[in-house]
C-alpha cells in the first residue's frame, strides 16, 4: 500500500473543519510528525481546540507550548502536564478533573467533532495497529472521529494490540520515528523501604495493579519471587521486566499502555500473554470488582488524618490529573480478597514538610475520599483503614508519620476532635 509523503499533514490540519477538536494521541501514540508541523508553523494551529490524554512525565511536547499559544489555540486536558503549565496559567488550557470511565465517555461523545492524529502500525490484513498505547483512542473510533495515521515502522506492534481497519482512516501518511522512550528513574531508600512493605503484603495468585512512578517501579523489580501472579492496570513500564522474564507473572497483562525502552517494547510485544484493553475495560468498575484478589497500588502526594488523599496537586499547583486513582481504589476494594494500596514518604522538602496533614489545606483536593482509603504504607510503616472509626484512622496514619511530626498531629487531632 501506498501512503501519502508527511508533507500531506500539512494539507490535512490545514483542511480541518473549524469546529473540530483536533485529537491528538498521547503515549506511545503521540503524532510526533504531526507535532513537528504545528510547532514550525503555528498558524496552522491559530484559533484550533486541541484534546488528548498526555501524561506527565510521558508526553513531555505540547503544541499549546510549540509557540501556537499566542495564536489563540486553546486544549481540554486531563493531566496538567510541565508542557501545559504556561498555557494552563493563562487560561488557553482548560482541566478536566475526570477519571478515566469519565474520561473515555466524554471523548466518545465529542468524537464526532473531533479529527484526530494518531500514530499507528504499517498495515497488514487491511488493518492497523495502535501500538502499545490502546487505552483512549477506541473511544473516539467508535464514536466517528475522522482518522489520520502516521504509520510508523518502528512502533510495536503487539499480539493481541488493538487494531483498526485501513479503510476507517481518511489519510495514512509515511512517518517513521522512535516511539516515546520512558524511564523511571532511579530510586532512593525511602522509595525501597516503601516497596519493601508493599510487596511483602502481596501474595502468589493476586492480581497486581500499579501505575507509573519510582515507588511502582520499585516494587516491580521485587516481584521475581512470587509465583502465579496476574497484571491488570491502565500501565506497564520497563520495570516489570524481570517480573515478566522470571515467570512471576505466569496469568499474564492486562494493560492500556506500555511504556519504556524499546527492548521492553519488543519484550511486550512478542508475547501473546500481554494484551492491551481500552480504559473502558482497562478501569471499568464492573471488570474490577469482578477480579479476584486485585492488589492496588498508588501514589499520593499527601493525606490526613480523616484518609483523605491528594494525589493531584502541590503546593497549589496543578501537577497532574485524576486519573485512574480512585477506580482502582474502589475496584480493589470491591473485588473479593482484594486491598487497595495508597504509598507514599512520610515527608517532602528533605524531610522538613510532613505527607501526613491534619486535614488537607485549601490548596489541595481530595483525589481519594476516605472511605475509599484501605491501606496506607510510609517508610514508617503500614496503616490499615477499612472498617476502622475515625480515632482509629487517625491514630494509625499518625503512627507511620515521620517520628519528628508525630506529636504535632497528635495535639492538631485532639483540638480537631473536640470541635466535631
């Protein structure tokens, strides 16, 4: 099959209808030839709407950054991403504080006026694939965006990906690029001590959850020694490697996207055992609760003494989105034998700022509510939530802060208990 030359893209954001959003791709996904036109003529994107789910950390262009923000262009996000910080202060990007069901919903139903911008597999049966990234995109197939694919050569084409008919997409152009590498970086020894804890809860036969983050890459390394576990997430990165190769994780992956090295990448993409599902699946409330034993692990910013959690934002700084946080706390909890997870270190700025609030200030939100809050791990030790009254809760978290903070949240609790 023939594709069109890259400078076709051009001709087709040009010939956008001007109520369209212009979808584009995040992950593994990202448009990145698509990107490179807007950012070297940004006229291009004068006046656009643009939308996508770009994660931080992940996504580190935007074209609302690309020089396009004086010309008017504006985007609906979902993650507040250091790329969108500038245009997200001026107000030309607009945050949706949704979780992913809401997320997926709400691209289904703006999709037919949107055109989006994908990167895709070369075509083989009349059919293209989406790489390692299937979580969003389906959404806006199904409900009639109109398609544009960069097919890409060098993107992984996983077994059981999801793949779309040739015949759905309005212009496929020729655009090898490496796909989006991700590295979580080095860890530290809170980080391990947390992980320590973390894995040492999880038994041979659950089924792991966990996302993106140094804490989560941690505890995937400590995997090697179970036996019979299951994946099922919205994530996977590099780290699960030596999980994957050691034949810990014998009942396979779940995920909505991979991201890492590219060894990682031809890892994942050759086993018939990793399948991506779209977040509709992915973080359905009825999927989650119906698996056995699912292990939930998230990060947090901060949480007080009630259980509430912040994972969004510091110091009153957007820094990231909803996400699929609290469906993956609430699944856990309803799935049978399952625990849900919040990890976190018990301070921040070199120890000098406690994680573990008397109440979340008014520079936070609550990401978590409380009584979706099971289990609470610091490098202190383990709180465990469910079914607990609230002197109890607070007892708890106050006994896994940092020792040097214990006393202060201790007088701050019994001043705000005597006023309930």
């Amino acid at each position: 099959m023939q594709f069109a030359e890259p400078d076709a893209l051009k001709d087709a954001l040009a010939a956008v209808p001007r109520d369209h959003r212009i979808y584009l791709a995040g992950c593994t996904g990202e448009p990145t030839a698509t990107l490179d036109i807007l950012a070297s003529d940004p006229a291009l994107g004068a006046g656009r709407r643009f939308t996508g789910v770009w994660l931080p950390g992940v996504n580190t262009r935007s074209v609302i950054a690309d020089g396009v923000i004086a010309e008017g262009a504006s985007a609906d996000v979902f993650f507040v991403t250091p790329a969108l910080r500038e245009a997200f202060a001026v107000g030309r990007v607009r945050h949706r504080p949704l979780g992913y069901p809401e997320i997926w919903r709400w691209l289904g139903q703006e999709a037919g006026r949107m055109t989006a911008f994908v990167s895709v597999t070369p075509p083989r049966n009349g059919q293209v694939g989406l790489g390692p990234t299937a979580d969003f995109t389906p959404a806006i197939v199904a409900g009639g965006a109109r398609l544009i694919g960069e097919v890409n050569p060098e993107l992984p084409e996983p077994v059981n990906g999801v793949r779309i008919p040739v015949d759905r997409f309005d212009l496929l152009v020729d655009a090898p690029n490496t796909p989006i590498l991700y590295d979580t970086g080095a860890g530290d020894p809170t980080v391990d001590a947390i992980a320590d804890a973390v894995a040492a809860m999880i038994d041979d036969g659950d089924t792991v959850q966990f996302g993106i983050g140094k804490i989560q890459a941690a505890l995937a390394h400590r995997l090697t020694g179970h036996r019979d576990l299951a994946v099922h997430g919205g994530m996977i990165t590099t780290s699960l490697t030596s999980a994957l190769e050691s034949g810990a994780v014998s009942r396979g992956v779940v995920t909505g996207v991979a991201v890492g090295s590219q060894a990682f990448y031809r890892l994942i993409a050759a086993r018939d055992d990793v399948r991506f599902k779209p977040a509709s699946f992915t973080h359905g409330a009825d999927v989650l609760a119906g698996i056995d034993r699912l292990f939930s692990v998230a990060s947090a910013l901060e949480i007080d003494l009630f259980g509430q959690v912040n994972a969004e934002m510091a110091g009153g700084r957007q820094v990231s989105g909803h996400g699929g946080i609290a469906d993956f706390a609430r699944g856990a909890m309803a799935s049978p034998g399952g625990r849900s997870i919040v990890a976190l270190p018990a301070t921040a700025k070199r120890g000098t700022v406690s994680r573990i609030k008397p109440v979340l200030g008014p520079d936070a939100v609550c990401s978590i509510a409380r009584g979706d809050v099971d289990i609470v791990v610091t490098e202190h030790g383990v709180a465990r939530l469910r079914g607990s009254d609230i002197d109890q809760r607070a007892q708890s978290l106050i006994a896994i802060a940092a020792p040097g903070f214990r006393d202060d949240l201790a007088d701050q609790w019994s001043r705000m208990r005597a006023r309930m």
